[in-house]
C-alpha cells in the first residue's frame, strides 16, 4: 500500500514538474528571455487565487529565508513580491524584521493578466530590469498559464550560463502551481491505424 502510494506521488511530480513547454526564447550578452507554460484543471479564476498566494507553492528552496511562509503578494499596481527575513539572533532589542522586495506589480488583471518589474534571485545584485508577466486563459474547461520573463541590462553573468538556470528555476515554480492547482491530463495517443 505505501509502495504504491509513493509510486503515485512519484509520478504525480514527474508530470508536475514537467510544464508543456519550456525554453530560453532570446538571448544576447545584454539580456534574455525565458517562456514557461502549463495548463492546469483549474478555471482561470481559481489558478489567479492560487497564483497570488505563493507562500502556498513557491519552492522553498528559492527564497532568502528558506520558507515560502514568509512570502506575500500584494496584486495591484504598486503592490510587492516580497518576503519578510527571520529576525537575527544578534539583532538588536526592538529592531525590526528584514525584507526583500523580489518584484513590483505593474498591471493587474484579477483571472487574465499579472505583470512585474524586479531581477529574482541572483540577478537582483546586477544592474538589470526584469519584467514578469503571467498570463492566464481559459483551455477547455481549464487554464493554460504563461510565464515570460524578459531581463536585461548589465550583469557579470554569461547570458548563455544564467538564461538556462533561470529558467529551470521559473519552469520549476510554475509546475509547483500548478501542481497545487491541479495539472491538466496530457492528451491520451491515439495508437497508429493498423493497415490492411
């Protein structure tokens, strides 16, 4: 029983993470773009819901704090992407927690449309600009998400070194949503015709 169990959370992971397309687009030493799709069972609606709560997805592993607990999304124009640090055991009496701001929303469409500005991760120590945008449409009786993230500027990176990791990472943050969303079944094959 826990064999199978483990078999069927195995495979639920590798279709997770495993969005329809993932891919650096463009790139040259001044910047890059990365696109990162997947669909998902759940209607357009729902995965905006999800998508703005990324304390709920956002792999852990990718923050400064080391828990997506400390993440919040405030999705209007001027709202942040941002994540509150642990207090440091030296810090002094009464001081406040630290931050980071991660992203900046530009344009919101509650159920279409999520737009921010900000260099995630490591490209936020480089001279860059980064805009994020998420769109959301309906497929069938589910939503297709798209990601691109459009960077450039002046960095100590290599383009053709960082656009790969950053967009495994992206690719990897985006099949955590929609895992938790629930991903949407790939289409069955239809076996060859047999000829007579």
């Amino acid at each position: 029983m826990i064999l199978r169990e483990l078999a069927a959370a195995a495979a639920l992971a590798r279709l997770a993470a495993s969005p329809a397309a993932a891919e650096v687009i463009q790139q040259s030493p001044e910047g890059f773009v990365v696109r990162t799709t997947a669909e998902t069972t759940a209607a357009p609606g729902s995965a905006w819901s999800a998508l703005v709560a990324p304390a709920a997805w956002w792999n852990k592993a990718h923050t400064f704090s080391g828990d997506a607990a400390n993440l919040s999304l405030d999705p209007r124009p001027g709202g942040c992407f941002c994540e509150q640090l642990p207090l440091s055991p030296v810090a002094p009496a009464g001081a406040p927690r630290g931050g980071v701001e991660h992203m900046r929303v530009v344009f919101a469409d509650p159920g279409k449309a999520l737009r921010m500005v900000g260099s995630l991760g490591p490209l936020g120590s480089e001279a860059l600009t980064g805009t994020l945008t998420i769109t959301l449409k309906p497929a069938g009786s589910g939503t297709r998400i798209l990601w691109e993230y459009v960077v450039g500027g002046y960095m100590r990176y290599k383009t053709e070194e960082i656009a790969p990791a950053v967009d495994k990472v992206l690719s990897g943050q985006l099949a955590s949503l929609v895992a938790a969303l629930g991903p949407a079944a790939p289409a069955p094959k239809t076996p060859p015709a047999k000829g007579r």
